[in-house]
C-alpha cells in the first residue's frame, strides 16, 4: 500500500484513479472489519472516509499529486492503527 502512495506522482490520471479507489476499498473492508470486532466508531469513520474517497476519486486524481498523496496518507494511517490494534485477519462476519 505504501508503495501506490509514492507511485501516484508518477502515475497517469487513470491509474492514480485506480489507486485511489482501492484505498476506499482497503478502508471499507477495514470499516466491516472493526465492526465485526465492535469498534463501531472506527467502522463509522473509516466507512465516511472511504466513503469520501470514492466520491472524489475523480476530482482527486485530476488535482495535484500531493492533494491525492496527502489524502492516501491518512487513510493509510487509520487502517495501519486498526491494523496494529487488530493484527489477526477476520475469518468470518457470519453473524449468530
């Protein structure tokens, strides 16, 4: 994931584009995730996040590369911190 983030200043509109969805998508599947571990809270903010993203995924990748670098950044950072509070991958979301 890092790696897209210091591609982006290279990379074609299109494929920035590209880059910046699958951050949303990381961040939705990190949003069902901690609701499934009861953190309704992150859930809801990385959701709105992820949410945002895809909205301006256009927008974002049309602007300058640093507006979309900085944006990448802070969803990065939110699924790092669930991801080191929660390191172990949910298996199932079945709920009983």
């Amino acid at each position: 994931m890092e790696d897209q983030i210091e591609t982006i200043k290279s990379a074609s509109i299109h494929e920035r584009e590209e880059i910046i969805t699958d951050f949303a998508r990381w961040l939705e599947t990190a949003s069902q995730d901690a609701f499934v571990y009861g953190e309704g809270r992150f859930a809801l903010m990385s959701a709105s996040m992820a949410e945002a993203i895809r909205l301006n995924a256009d927008e974002l990748a049309r602007e300058t590369p640093e507006t979309a670098e900085r944006v990448l950044q802070q969803a990065w950072s939110m699924i790092s911190r669930f991801k080191a509070a929660y390191p172990h991958p949910v298996i199932s979301r079945s709920v009983h």
